[in-house]
C-alpha cells in the first residue's frame, strides 16, 4: 500500500484492483456524490440525535434514574461517537469532493473497533446487572454502588482502547485502509475470544438463566409488583438491543473469519462493515418503540426540543403505585427485593395511603 505526495491512498498499488470503485469511507462510487451524501447525512442526524435522546431518557424519566442504567447511557455514548465523527467525517469528504486520505480511514476504522469493543463488554455488563436486579437479594445487588459502576464503565474503555493500541502498533491481521484482507493473526484470534467470544457467551447464558428463572418463580396466579414488571420489560428490551448487535455484527465477523481461508474482496468487507455501523443508528429507535419508560422520554424530549412546550420532567404519582405488603407472599427472593420494606430503597408516601418503595 502507497501514498502519493499529498498522502492519500493510493489505488494503484492496492490488492483488489476490481474494487477501487469502492471506498472504506466513501462507500461506492457507483452511487453518485448526492445519494451518498444524503445517506450518510441521514445516518449521522437520525443516529446522533437518537443516541442523544436515549442518553437524556435516563435522566428525565423516572423509572429509568437507577445507577445500572448507566451501561445503557455508555453503549449509547459508544453509539453516538460513530454517528456523531465517524459518519460524519465521511460525510465531510464526500461533500468537499476530496479523496479520502489514508488519516481520516486510520481515524475512523481505530474509532469503530474502539466503540465495537466497548459495546461488547458493556452489553455482557448488562446482561449481568439485569440478573443481579431481578433474580438477587437487594442487599446483594446494593453491592453494585454508583463509585463501582464508574469503575466498570472506565475499565471497560480502557481495555478496549489498549486492545486497539496494541492491534494498531503490531500491525496485525487485515489491513482495511490498505485493502489487504490476508486472514486473521493468531493473536487476534486469541484477542477476539478473550474480548468478544466470552462476553457474548455470558451474556446468552445470562439472559437464558434469567429467563428460566423468572417464568418459574412467576408462573401461577400471582402478579408481580408493577416496578418488577417494568424492570423484565426493559430486561427483554436489552435481550432485544443484544440481539440487533449481533444481526449487525456477524456477518461482518463471518467474512473476517473466512477471509483466513479464502480471498474475499475489498466491496464485500466494506459493504459489511458500513451494514455493521448503522447499528449505532438504530439501536435507541429500539429502545423508542418496545420500552413504554423510554418512549415516553422520547416523547417529552421532543416536545420539549422541537416543539418548544413546556414539558415536566418531575416525579409523579404513578396510576396503581406498587404493591401493597400483601403481594410480598412470594417464597423466593426475587420479588423480596422489589417489596420488602427492608430494602434500600426510599419509601415514597402516596395520597391514598399506601408506600412504594423506589428502585
């Protein structure tokens, strides 16, 4: 792979010869310069803005100011730095009619594996902290305190970002700037297992158990305490988010994967791989349409925005309150944390007499 005098790519020394039509951060020269742009125009707006509003919804929205929710906010930082710079940077090159430079491809490929590994780690953090909060004692899951949420958080972008340093100073595996797609490193082998394979393997195990543990503790005659159903309807929407990400993912990997094997040329990694990167656009309309807590944020976010009403985003009485100390005749501990008055959560007065216990 070469650069001319003005350091950009220079095409002419590149692997897949029958490919230069098409750019990894470009897209297809196929497509004329205005459907390009207005498609990754659209990405970027509808992306950022979304990913901006899921963030804010854990802060307006009631129900959702819990200190686990804090994974969610981070998998959506991670998706708001790809549509909020890597998106747009290639929106900026289309439009000043540039050739892409061998910098800007650096920039944005180092960014999306960043945010890839970040994602990752935060969605088996997930999946964790929605078994610990619907199948563990309050006292176990109050272990879970705001100083080690912070630290989970930051050591998850710390081992993602040493991981990326150290794949881009070693040089290893394909070269995605420089179209040379000649298979996987054994070091990258390894690394994906350690940082992709076991997290996705624990958060499928986690969500299965949580899963099986909640349908037989549940099933019967009894209905669970209004906030615990609140609480599994966001759990299923994480399964849900969980779910997208790999849809999203995986093809791309599989290409990765059979690359080793086979040649396979440089329009299918990229097409794969900006297919990979609308998930970050995607994944907060989720959230939008499946969970009630966070479509009503959007909502109030909206009006509040784009409209230029007046919203309130105070706390307010909720239709049935939880339920009352009668329902606490479960005989495990996964509905005790949700209604024992022992628990660490305030007691909230209501006007007709009864107490909920906030999560």
């Amino acid at each position: 792979m070469g650069l001319d005098a003005g350091g950009t790519l220079n095409k002419s020394m590149v692997t897949f010869e029958n490919d230069l039509d098409v750019s990894p951060v470009t897209l297809s020269s196929d497509w004329s310069r205005v459907a390009r742009l207005l498609l990754l125009a659209s990405l970027a707006v509808v992306g950022s803005v979304g990913n901006v509003f899921m963030i804010s919804a854990v802060m307006v929205e009631d129900h959702l100011k819990k200190r686990g929710n804090a994974f969610l906010v981070n998998v959506a930082l991670a998706d708001l730095l790809v549509s909020g710079m890597v998106i747009p940077a290639s929106a900026i090159v289309i439009l000043a009619g540039h050739k892409e430079s061998l910098s800007t491809c650096r920039f944005e490929w180092t960014l999306e594996a960043l945010c890839f590994l970040v994602t990752v780690l935060t969605l088996a953090t997930i999946a964790a902290e929605n078994y610990a909060r619907l199948c563990l004692p309050a006292e176990r899951y109050a272990a879970l305190t705001p100083s080690r949420v912070t630290t989970v958080i930051l050591a998850a972008w710390l081992i993602a970002a040493m991981s990326v340093a150290l794949q881009s100073s070693l040089e290893l595996g394909p070269d995605f700037c420089g179209r040379r797609f000649n298979g996987i490193a054994a070091e990258q082998v390894a690394g994906a297992m350690v940082l992709v394979g076991l997290p996705t393997l624990a958060t499928i195990f986690l969500y299965f158990r949580l899963v099986i543990r909640v349908r037989r503790l549940t099933r019967g005659s009894f209905k669970p305490p209004v906030a615990f159903s609140w609480d599994y309807e966001l759990t299923k929407t994480n399964m849900y988010s969980f779910v997208l990400f790999v849809v999203f993912w995986l093809p791309f990997g599989v290409a990765l994967c059979i690359s080793h094997l086979r040649p396979i040329s440089a329009r299918v990694f990229y097409n794969l791989a900006w297919f990979a990167l609308s998930k970050s656009c995607v994944n907060n309309l989720l959230y939008c349409v499946v969970d009630r807590h966070f479509r009503n944020a959007y909502i109030k976010l909206f009006h509040y925005c784009c409209c230029k009403t007046t919203v309130s985003f105070s706390r307010r009485p909720r239709g049935d309150g939880g339920r009352a100390s009668g329902d606490v005749r479960l005989r495990v501990h996964i509905i005790h944390s949700y209604a024992s008055p022992s628990s660490s959560r305030p007691t909230i007065a209501r006007p007709n007499g009864r107490d909920v216990y906030e999560l």
